[in-house]
C-alpha cells in the first residue's frame, strides 16, 4: 500500500474506538474475534476458505474502494451471534460515530460549507460577508474560540515591529528591564560592541576587546595614554567630625602596615592615600582588603570633615557592616520610594529652559508630548540601580556620624600613561564665566549663583592657572603621587574633534616653559586650597545631572552655527560641570621602572560618562578592560584585588570560583588531552593550599630549632622563652619594618634585562635573627617577585621551590644552563577510578539503590587530579615546595618571564640561611603541567 493511502486510512481511522480494531492485513478464523468486538459470531466474520479465494492484490492489506469479487466480505452469514458481545460492539461504533460528528478540529470551520469559489478571506473578520444561513453558526462559533483563548492561556503581546522596538523610549525600557539582575555602567553600550562583555560582582563589565591589542594596549600605558571605566568601584562616604573618626578608623588600620587615614598629606586633602582595612582591633589577622580614601579640605572654622572610601564591589559586602559597627550607624534613613515609570522618550533638559521654542521650519512634525499616555521613561543612574527600599544612609546619635552609600553615583575614569595629562588638556577646558546677563536673572542652575561670588570665581582663576601648569610637565611621572586638583570645565562635547587625533605635547608650548612654577608643581603639589571642588556638594551633583544638555538638543544647537564644525558660542549654561582629578601613582616598590603606569583618575557626576568618555577617545587613548587592569597590576608588582588577597574574605571566595571554574573547564577536555597532575607531582593545579603550606612549614621551623636549642647561647633561650604562639590562621606579610629586613636577606640583584642595584646594609642571616623572626610571622606568607634566568613563561598556580646544592652547581655553569627535571610520579588512583566506574555501571543496571548512586557520583575522583584531603604539600616533590604562582607571564618591560606569587616566610628564611652568599635568593619555578625546573630570582620589593 503506498504511503498516501495509508496516510488517509489513518485519517479515517482516528477516531474509533480503542476496542474497535481493523486489521490491514487479511483476516483469519482467530483474528475475526476482534473485528467487530464479538466473539467470533458477528457479521464480519469470514471463513477461513474464503481466505485461500483472495487474490494477491488482497493479501497485501486494505484497498480502497469497491472491488468486483466482493472486496473479501464473507459470502455466508454467520450461523449464531452472542447479544452482549455484539450489542457492546455496536455501541462503542456508534459512540465513535457521534464523537466524530459533534467534536470540532482544528480543520472544521464553517468556511467548509460553502464553495470554493464563494469563499473569502474577509469572511473570517466580517461575518456580514457570509450568506445569511451561516452568519449565525459562525457567530456563535466565533464567540466559543474566544471562551476557549481566555480561559486556556493569556493572550500573547503581539511583538512590536522593529522600528518600534528601536524607538528612544522603548530601547530605555528595554535596557532597563535587562540591567535588573546586572547593572549596567554608563559606558556599556559603548563597550558592548567593542569587547567580551563578563557578568562579575553584580556588574556587566568590558573584559577583553574583540581585537588583539595586547601589545598596543602595552604601548599606549607605556607611551601615550589608556583608558579604563572604573565606575564599577564603590564609594562609601562617612561624615563627623575629624577627631572622632580618626579615633574610629585607627581601629580598623595599623602604623606597622603603613600610612594610615590621620596621614599628614591625606589629611589635609591634598593627597589620596590608600591602606589595608582589618577587622576592628585585629591587626595582623582578618584583614579585610585594600582601599583608597580621600578627604575633603577643611572648610574655615569649622571641624566637620568628609572622607570619601573607594573599595573594589566585592569588598564593599565586609567594609560596610564593619565601618557600620565601628562608628555605631545602626539607624537606616529610608528615602521615600521613586515611582515607577513608563513611556517612549526622555525628556530634554532644554525643554525646560526655553519652554517658547518654535519648531524650526522644514523639520518633521512629530507627535507632541502631552498626547503620550504616561510619563516618559527615565535612564537608571546611580541610586535606580539598586533594588527599592534599600538604605543608603545610616546615622548615629552617639558619635554624630553619617554613613552615605554612593556606589554609581559617581563616574570614574582611569588614564594610565606618561601622556594621560596631556589627553586631560586637550580634552578639558576650565569653565566660562557668565555674562551679567544671566548673573542678574534667576536661575535653577548652579552655576550662575555661583559665579556671583567673586571668592568662589577667585578660586576657580587659582584652579586654572594650577590646570593649565600641567602643560608645562613633560610627564605625569614628574607629579607627586595622589595629587589631587579640584575643577570647574565646560561641557567637553562642545570642543570635540571631527576626527579621532592623537594628543601630543605641544613643541611651541615647551619652548615658553615657566620652570619655577613647573618645579614648584613637581616637588609641593597643588596647593591645599586648589583640592576643594563642587563635586563634593550633592546638591550641585544632582543640579548638573538633571540639568544635562541632550544629544538631541545639542546636534539642533550646532547645525544653528552660521560655520559649520565652530565652537557653540556662548556655553550654555548647563554645560559648567564640576570635577576632582586625583593622581594615581605608578610603580613605588623597588628600584627598577620606578613610576611606571602612573595616571590620573577623572571623576564625574551620574549620567555625565558618555559626555566625557567620547571626547577622551577621540584623543587617540587607547581602551582597557578588566585583563588590561590585571596586566597594570603585574607589571607594577603590585597585587591585584582579589586575586593576590588570600587571607582576605573576598579572596578566598575568588578562590573558591576559580576552582570550580578552572575544574570545570578541565573537565570539559577529552581523556587523552587532559595534563595528568598527578603523574606531574602537582597536588593543587586549579587552587593554592596557602593554610595547609604555612602549617607545614611553621611545624618544620619549630622541630628546626627544637633540635638547635641546646647549643644556642643564653641570649637565644631569651629570646625563646619571649616567644609567642603563632595564630592559628595564615596571614600575607605587610609590617613594613619586617618586610625591609626580609628583602634585604634576599639580597636583590640584577635579572635579566633589569639594571643592577646595589643592596643596603642588612643585619646578619644567623639562627637568633631567625627564631626572632619566626617567632612573631611563623606563619605568614610574603609576597615576592620571581624573574627567571633563562626562557621560559611562567602559568598560573606555578610551583615555587628551593634548589639543592647539585642544582646550584649547575646555576654555576652559567645563567642559561637548564634547571634539574621532577621524576616522573605513579598515578596510584588509575585502578582506583576503574573500579569506580564498573561499580557505577553496575549501580546502573540494578536500580535498587538510586540514592546511594548519587552520593557516588558526587564524590567521584576526576582522573588525572589529586582527591582530597591533600597529602604533604611541602615534600610531595623531589624539591621541596616553598609556594605557588597567583600571576605569571612574560613581561614586555623585563624582556623575561617573570612571576608573582607568595611564598611562605619560614621556607624563604630557612632556604636563605642554607644558600651561599652569592647564590642566596636563587630558587626554582615549575609549571603545573611540566617536569622541568627553572631557575629564578626572588625580589621582595618594599
């Protein structure tokens, strides 16, 4: 039978009962029972005789239509019937036919009755259409459809047309709705089409660009400039009086650890200063991360000051309830909630301003704003981006102190290179002064009020001779670190370039050069008085972001300009924005590339970022994301927050994802390409073990001096019975005094493509200057720098270990010789993961027991990687393990592969002492997926 007839015989056959069964093949004595839900009595039986008479054309199966033999019915009637059988039989027929009858498919539809040729489409939306003998069924057919939609399922939106969708109005709701779980920065849009975009602490953020520039990105930090979005940091703002917090932050900070927030410089808010927050009362342990801060000049008689704390997003979570307990802010003020808005455009700001403006002649009629349905909708900025009814400021009757939450509320911008001031010059100019004009007419805005105060104008003047001394500076390097210089500019969308040019010192500029001021400004800074902005001022913040030029009005406004491509003259009034720059310091430790990647930071009012960030890329900078941050910080030798904070919370919880992360991604390779650490000897590939490394070595240090102490003389069993127990957690080595000792046992010298330095006088490596050591950071871990000998690149989670003395012979060879090669190790859970396997295919088959299944399959070893717990960390490995790699590449700036990690003190100090003099700081990097050793040197860079 073809395949179209048995398509209709299936068509006809829907709807029969399930015990009415027609076979397509021929019927037998024994199959005749069911073909008609008798016994074997009923009128369709057939005589087996009459089977042998078919014809081959009906053994195949059911044909259609009438055939001239008969069609193969019986020739006889059946001698007797059984009445149940046949009446039940004849019923579900029956109920089958009704069924068809009275149920209405998907096919049937009144349409069908009527001709093809009278058939219209219209008829299905105007029943009028229809011949008065069917108007009435397909009303009432109409309005049963209907019944039928609204109770099943909500009628669906009908999906808008793309020239909708790509409305001004409906793109906000859009971009609205899909920031709720992710917030968006300002630039987003911008970055969206330009790089990998990675959804991190709460934030969508720019991670790498979609071209390759890693070297151009290294050559614009190390020549020109480079631009990075870092409004993604959150600033919290405390407000008191000065004496009572110094009093309350001196509980979170230490002097041994550095500047602390009563800094001279910092204080007075000619400085930015940064510092390493701890629980209250904590030092050394339980630090919680590093922070930059920033103070407000004091104001004239007055002891009421304002600090600004920046923290990276994932710190915020720590530093918050802390700051929160020590200056006892329990009291949320809940401010009252924004309603919730919908609409198709924004607003213009100059709306507002000339509310008598005529449409200009020639231009499109569009739709009026007073005929739109609602209010229009409105871009999230700063305090929208948080979920409703979340505090954001919290007092204290006792201490008089206020907490403010300004995360988004300001922009910031970071410009790293030696040219960063001269894109800041180019792409800035200080504010105008109003016409008298506008000074004598009342005005919403900010700026008119403020230029009617000469002092405020007299400052401002001081302000902008300071801003353009910058010309006169060949490098940003040349400035002291964190200087910070308070701004009034006018809207930078007004002087920006037809074309993307680079920013260049001027050559005539530096030949009229006013060397006084310019040494003045390289040794003292900008004056305390030139540190004071307006940006400090909420009110004027929120004036200057609800009163912002837009796109829109501003392209009416330039093709109003008599010479096209000309400055828009005067400034309107909206466009005088205050801002704070603040002087990001390069490369501070050691004596190698000092000042390298310094910059200024930029920072902005809510909703001015693209008004700024476009002007500054058409100054020819170059754009980095969160990979170019980490690659800053590497090739400083500064640690990256939060991958180089190991005793930190948010470190730890870093750690924790990319472990999962990188096991994850291991576990995505095929067998056969898969790296066998165990076979490697590396215990932790995808994780650092640092609290399992410190207790090994801080029991080896004390068995060491166990075994020493009844030869040492009685000064040592002094220094011994003063001895304090090491904590029982790790902590990251940061007392400054410690830290220069320890560096200069190591002894920096030259590596390769690094100038030579002469090391300072150091008090000598013995036993007692040992256990004196040990005992206060026995179990602490220092972070170095490894720059290696020969080639090589060091990975991450790179093994750091002590050379032996046949090691050390080969250094001797020369520089270049190769390092010493791990044995090949015995992968003793091969046969262990095996027979794991074939259990759980056994647990497969015989599913009588699905939960123990489960907890199996949890637990199953991944082939190839240490299970826990970890063996001895320290002695796994024919050379003995000191620490492990958090950064590593090769260093564009040293021309050699070089590394940045922790190792433990005790091991570096142990390791030290047993090295010669000219070897001592000579150790050993290995990458997780090699056997080959190479050789390093070790920097503790203060």
């Amino acid at each position: 039978m073809s395949a179209a007839k048995v398509k209709m015989r299936q068509k006809k056959m829907r709807n029969q009962p399930a015990n009415v069964q027609y076979s397509s093949t021929p019927v037998d004595a024994q199959g005749s029972k069911e073909s008609n839900g008798g016994d074997g009595d009923g009128p369709s039986g057939q005589d087996p005789s009459s089977d042998r008479k078919k014809s081959n054309r009906q053994k195949g199966g059911w044909v259609r239509g009438h055939q001239k033999d008969g069609g193969g019915y019986a020739d006889k009637m059946p001698l007797h019937i059984t009445a149940g059988f046949f009446a039940n039989a004849r019923a579900a027929e029956v109920s089958a036919m009704l069924k068809a009858v009275t149920k209405t498919t998907g096919s049937c539809n009144i349409f069908g009755a009527l001709p093809r040729h009278m058939r219209r489409r219209a008829m299905s939306h105007n029943t009028k259409r229809l011949p008065c003998r069917l108007r009435e069924m397909a009303i009432r057919m109409r309005e049963k459809c209907l019944q039928a939609s609204s109770k099943g399922k909500k009628e669906q939106n009908k999906t808008k047309s793309r020239k909708a969708r790509r409305r001004h109005g409906n793109l906000l709701l859009e971009f609205n709705r899909r920031q709720r779980k992710n917030v968006w920065l300002e630039t987003h849009i911008w970055h969206a089409k330009r790089f990998h975009m990675v959804k991190k602490w709460g934030y969508c953020l720019g991670d790498r660009p979609t071209l390759k520039c890693y070297r151009p990105c290294y050559r614009a930090m190390s020549t020109h400039c480079l631009l990075q979005d870092l409004s993604y940091y959150c600033c919290i703002e405390l407000q008191g009086e000065e004496d009572k917090l110094l009093e309350l932050l001196s509980q979170l900070t230490s002097k041994e650890a550095g500047p602390t927030f009563a800094q001279r410089l910092s204080l007075s808010g000619q400085r930015q200063g940064s510092v390493v927050l701890y629980r209250a009362g904590q030092f050394p342990s339980q630090p919680l991360g590093p922070v930059t801060f920033l103070w407000r000049p004091r104001a004239q008689a007055s002891n009421h000051r304002q600090l600004w704390i920046w923290a990276h997003p994932t710190l915020k979570m720590d530093i918050l309830p802390e700051l929160q307990s020590v200056c006892q802010c329990h009291e949320a003020v809940l401010l009252p909630p924004v309603p919730l808005v919908t609409g198709a455009e924004v607003v213009s700001p100059m709306e507002s301003v000339n509310p008598e403006a005529q449409p200009v002649l020639g231009t499109k009629r569009k739709q009026s704003r007073k005929d739109t349905s609602g209010p229009p909708a409105k871009k999230i900025l700063g305090d929208g981006t948080r979920p409703p009814n979340t505090p954001l400021t919290w007092i204290s009757t006792s201490t008089g102190i206020v907490i403010n939450d300004l995360t988004m509320e300001i922009v910031r911008y970071r410009l790293i290179g030696p040219q960063s001031h001269t894109v800041l010059i180019d792409a800035l100019e200080a504010a105008t002064d109003c016409d008298e004009l506008s000074k004598s007419q009342p005005s919403c805005l900010w700026w008119p009020d403020h230029c009617k105060d000469k002092r405020k104008m007299h400052l401002h003047q001081q302000q902008t001779d300071v801003f353009h001394t910058l010309k006169d500076i060949y490098s940003t390097t040349e400035l002291p670190p964190g200087t910070v210089l308070g701004l009034t500019v006018d809207d930078p969308r007004l002087t920006i370039p037809p074309k993307r040019v680079k920013a260049l010192p001027c050559a005539k500029e530096a030949e009229e050069v006013d060397e006084k001021k310019r040494k003045e400004m390289s040794l003292c800074g900008v004056p305390e008085h030139c540190c004071q902005s307006f940006l400090w001022e909420q009110s004027v913040r929120n004036n200057v972001t609800d009163n912002k030029i837009s796109e829109q009005e501003l392209n009416r406004m330039r093709s109003e300009v008599l010479v096209p491509g000309s400055r828009l003259t005067p400034t309107p009034l909206q466009g005088r924005i205050p801002i704070l720059l603040v002087h990001q310091p390069g490369k501070q430790v050691g004596h190698e590339m000092n000042s390298w990647g310094a910059g200024w930071d930029l920072l902005l009012p809510k909703g001015w970022g693209m008004a700024f960030w476009i002007p500054l890329v058409y100054r020819g900078v170059r754009i980095g994301g969160l990979k170019m941050s980490l690659t800053h910080s590497r090739n400083k030798g500064a640690p990256h927050f939060p991958h180089d904070y190991p005793d930190c919370p948010a470190g730890a919880r870093f750690q924790e994802e990319q472990e999962s992360m990188l096991l994850e991604k291991f576990k995505r390779h095929p067998s056969a390409k898969r790296s066998n650490y165990i076979k490697h000897g590396c215990l932790a590939p995808f994780c650092c073990p640092w609290q399992q490394l410190a207790e090994e070595w801080d029991l080896i240090g004390n068995e060491a001096a166990a075994r020493k102490g009844a030869s040492q003389t009685e000064s040592t069993s002094v220094i011994e019975s003063e001895m304090t127990s090491p904590p029982t957690l790790f902590t990251v080595l940061r007392n400054m005094k410690s830290l220069r000792l320890l560096s200069a046992w190591c002894i920096p010298s030259s590596s390769k493509g690094q100038r030579s330095c002469r090391g300072r006088e150091m008090a000598p490596l013995d036993h007692a200057a040992r256990l004196t050591f040990l005992a206060r950071h026995g179990m602490s871990v220092v972070w170095v720098r490894l720059s290696l000998l020969s080639k090589g690149r060091p990975d991450l989670h790179a093994l750091v270990s002590a050379p032996t003395s046949e090691d050390l012979k080969l250094l001797s060879k020369g520089p270049g010789s190769s390092g010493p090669q791990e044995r090949l190790h015995q992968d003793t859970f091969k046969s262990t993961i095996k027979r794991s396997k074939k259990r759980t295919k056994k647990d497969v088959r015989s599913p009588a027991l699905p939960e123990s299944r489960d907890v199996a399959s949890d637990c199953d070893p991944v082939p190839g990687v240490w299970p826990n717990p970890l063996p001895n960390v320290t002695s796994h490995c024919s050379r003995v393990t000191l620490g492990w790699v958090t950064q590593g590449d090769f260093s564009l700036s040293a021309g050699c592969g070089e590394a940045l990690g922790f190792v433990s003190v005790s091991a570096l100090i142990h390791t030290l002492i047993s090295q010669p003099l000219e070897q001592r700081g000579t150790l050993l990097l290995r990458n997780p997926s090699s056997l080959h050793y190479r050789f390093a040197k070790v920097n503790i860079e203060v």
